[in-house]
C-alpha cells in the first residue's frame, strides 16, 4: 500500500463515482467496495471527507475522498 494523497480529476455525477484521472492514464471504477465519512481532526480544522475504496478497470485497489466543503478530490490510497 502506497500512501499518495495528491489531488486528481473525478466523474461522479450525483455522487457515483464512476472514473478518475491520474498521472495522464483515466481509470473506469469497476466497484465501490467501500464509502464512508471522516470528520477529519476538527482540532486542527482538516475538513470533512467522503473516503470511496473502489476496484478500477486496470484491476487496481484504490482509496480517493472529496472534500466537502471545497468538492476537490485526491487520491489518497493505492494497494499493491
């Protein structure tokens, strides 16, 4: 597991994330596997985020969130 967390591009009309781009390659979401919500350290005023853990086309395990507040998306995970 490799922890990236940099920002990336998402189709995900109504909130059904249905591909992403990343490093100039587009991956289709095959399955969600998992979604969830993390309040994030409120302390330190991080923001709210929806994490997805999904299968993409090229067989990969990925983990992305959006920000709520901001709408941006980031890659956050990728499983080896």
């Amino acid at each position: 597991m490799r922890l990236v967390e940099r920002p990336l591009s998402v189709l995900a009309p109504a909130g059904c994330v249905q591909s992403f781009s990343w490093r100039g390659e587009t991956y289709i979401v095959t399955a969600v596997l998992e979604k969830w919500a993390d309040t994030g350290a409120w302390w330190e005023r991080e923001p709210e985020k929806v994490f997805y853990r999904l299968l993409a086309d090229d067989g990969g395990l990925y983990e992305l969130y959006q920000e709520r507040l901001s709408g941006k998306w980031y890659l956050y995970k990728v499983y080896d």
